[in-house]
C-alpha cells in the first residue's frame, strides 16, 4: 500500500503567538506526493537498493526474451552505446525513440533515485497519531478558534492511512512553551525502544513529488521495466573471465607508477566478462583505488559503467591503518555472494602488513612470532566463505607460502573478523 507524505509545520517564533495561543499562521500544511521507498538514513544505500527496486515490477529476462527485441531507453543508464551494439550485433536487438513500441524499457538505480526526493526532518506519524498531537496542544488551550478550525477542516479531508512529517520552526535563543507541549507528544515515536515507535514505518521516506505522479505513476506500474545492469551481462557475457594469472598481471601493472600501463590495465578490467570476475575486480578496486582513478580512461563510459556495477568497491579502502576496512571488505564481498579464499588471504596479507607490520610494528626485526596465519575468520563468516567459494570457477592458490593450507577453517573468537 503507497501512503500519501504531507508535511505539517509549527512555527513557534513570537509573532506567531498571541498571549501563548498558536494563531492560523503558525500551522502550515503541504502535500509533498507519494511515498515509494524507505530507507535507513539520508540516502539510498547499496544495500537497499534491491528493495527500491521491488516497488517497480522490474522484469527478469533471458537471451531469448533479447532475441529481435526492442529496447527504450530511459536517461541517466549506464549502458554504454558499444555495449548496445554489441546487443544489437549478437540478439538484432533494435532501439526506438517511443517507449509505446518497445517490448523492454531499460531503466536505472540512477534514475530511478533521481524520480525520488526525501524527507528526512521531523517526525513521521500516522493520522490517529497526529490527533493525539493536536488533542493535547487543545487541551491545554494553544489554539485559537480561528487556528483550531482550520486544524480541523484540514484534517477532516486527510487520507485515513497519510503519513505526516511533523517539522517546526522557533528562535534558539528563546523559550516556547508551545515547542515544549509539541516534544512531549511527539517524544514516543522518536524513541526506538518505545512500543509506539513500532506503529508505523518511520524511516526516512522516499517519495514522487505531487506535481509529477501522474508522469511516474505508469512508471511504478509497468511490466516492461528491466535494469541497465541486467542488460549489461549480456554484453560481456562471452568476454573472457579474469583467471589468478590476470589479476597479478593486471595488480603489477596498476603498480607501475605508469598511467599508461594502469590504464591498459583498467581498460582490460572493464572488457572482461564482469560478473564471473567479480572477486578479482573487487579486490583491484578496493585496494588500488589510488592509482586507478588516474588512468586515463577513468571517466570513459566503458569504464563508468564497470564502476556503477562495481561501486560498493570503486571507492577503494579507506582508514588503511586499522582493520575496519579490511573487514569491510569481507563483507562486501559477501553481499556480492563472491567471498573467496583467494579474495580473503589477499585481504588478511594487505592487514597484516598495514595494521599489524607498518602499524603495530610487528615487522622484520620484531622478536615476537606473528605473522598472517593468526588471522581467521569466525565460525558464522567461515560457513559463508565455505558456500560461496564453490560458486566460482577460480584458482585457489595461496599467495604466500608461509600460511598452512587449513588457514580459514581454524577459529579465533578474540579476533576482528
């Protein structure tokens, strides 16, 4: 069920106050359109971005469903032209102007956020809840006549299941009572513990402007909707598929000091068949963001589009110096599915020699004994690698000799992973 977003404002500056009595002009009303989504914070995260995509019947296809199809093709895609002619090339995929005539229309997270505008001040309530709020400011006699009728009407057309943003204005420098009577009421539906937080859904809402519905309306309820993403598997689909040897040539390459050497290398990462590549790609971006973003085909849209389908790691690691990032890492890695044992030791040998070696000053010359081995993952993160490495076809070899063959499937609870 789509809820109507309305936004109900208090001013509480002096001239809106009348011997402590609010006059018609410090409540102000406005429809702001239709929520769509919620999310966590003040932006759609990766990890969200599958449940924006659940409010639009988003259609999963095949090469048989791309067979002599024809595409439309919204703004703001990464889904570059060549990748197109690769469509048309290998499917006689066609394009048209008229999103009337085509079996498929292409569409984006991009733009699918750019439809979207958010609310993110105030406190979100029901209608039966909003009423609690104006029963005690009337309770205790802040209303005007002529401020309580207009309460009233206003209230009387407003949908049963609208969800009302409730904001308000005031000096820093001076005391309202009137403020004071509106933090009370409002005060159990800020605090998460309390049960009537629980009513309603109160993160931030997402919603389509009122004055463009209409336009996005046919939008949300469309079944040719499919994800320029989607589509871009099947250009790269019969593209080779980084191998172990790929990833240590391409490494060394971006670690040249060259850009012309870490741009061949980027423009080598952006033509490989992506998706049975992702670890090896994770792990270049992630950890060589820095040299990267230097190449000279950073900002092509070849690789534009390899960055939008790998953004959870293209903006590389930051905070090298402590083990957050490097967990980070393994997690984001799991959301992919793609948590290898390659892509782990490579991990804990980059930690080591950040946070414990450079860090810690576990180096060399230390007289104590430590080295990667004492890094492994817990029980519940072990069973994940476990799952997942099957899933792809890569060479598991060890990249340092100096770590047993049994490395992650050893527990140590007092460790960060």
């Amino acid at each position: 069920m789509r809820h109507k977003l309305y936004n109900l404002n208090f001013n509480f500056y002096p001239k809106f106050n009348v011997n402590n009595r609010l006059n018609p002009e410090a409540i102000t009303t406005e429809y702001l359109g239709m929520i769509v989504f919620a999310s966590e914070g003040y932006s759609i995260r990766e990890s969200q971005k599958k449940q924006l995509v659940n409010n639009f019947s988003i259609q999963d296809i095949d090469s048989n469903d791309l067979q002599d199809a024809t595409i439309y093709r919204f703004p703001k895609l990464d889904l570059p032209r060549q990748k197109v002619d690769v469509l048309k090339e290998k499917y006689n995929l066609s394009v048209t102007r008229n999103q009337d005539k085509a079996d498929y229309s292409v569409i984006s997270y991009k733009y699918l956020d750019s439809t979207l505008d958010q609310q993110y001040q105030g406190t979100l309530l029901s209608k039966e809840e909003l009423k609690s709020v104006f029963q005690d400011f009337k309770k205790s006699n802040r209303f005007m006549e002529a401020t309580w009728q207009n309460i009233v009407e206003w209230f009387n057309i407003l949908e049963n299941d609208s969800r009302i943003a409730i904001t308000c204005g005031y000096s820093y420098n001076q005391s309202s009572s009137n403020k004071d009577i509106l933090e009370n009421s409002l005060s159990p539906y800020k605090d998460t513990n309390s049960l009537k937080w629980k009513n309603i859904n109160r993160k931030t809402p997402w919603y389509v402007k009122a004055e463009e519905w209409s336009t996005l309306e046919p939008l949300l309820n469309s079944t040719t909707l499919v994800l320029d993403s989607h589509l871009n598997k099947f250009t790269t689909e019969d593209s080779h598929v980084l191998t172990e040897d790929d990833y240590y040539q391409c490494l060394k390459m971006i670690e040249a000091d060259d850009a012309e050497n870490c741009t061949l290398a980027l423009e080598l990462m952006s033509n490989c068949n992506i998706e049975k590549s992702i670890p090896y790609l994770a792990l270049l971006f992630y950890y060589n963001n820095d040299n990267l973003r230097y190449a000279k085909n950073w900002n092509t849209v070849n690789v534009k589009s390899l960055r939008t389908r790998m953004k959870s790691f293209a903006d590389g690691l930051y905070g090298g110096q402590n083990a957050h990032g490097f967990e980070s890492f393994i997690k984001k890695l799991d959301q992919e599915e793609a948590l290898t044992e390659f892509a782990f030791k490579e991990t804990v040998t980059r930690m080591f020699s950040n946070v414990i070696s450079g860090n810690a000053g576990f180096g060399k010359n230390s007289i104590f004994d430590l080295d990667t081995s004492a890094f492994k993952l817990k029980p519940e993160w072990k069973e994940k690698l476990e799952a997942q490495n099957g899933k792809w076809s890569l060479k598991n070899v060890s990249v340092y000799t100096d770590v047993e063959d049994n490395l992650i499937f050893d527990t140590a609870d007092d460790l960060p992973f």
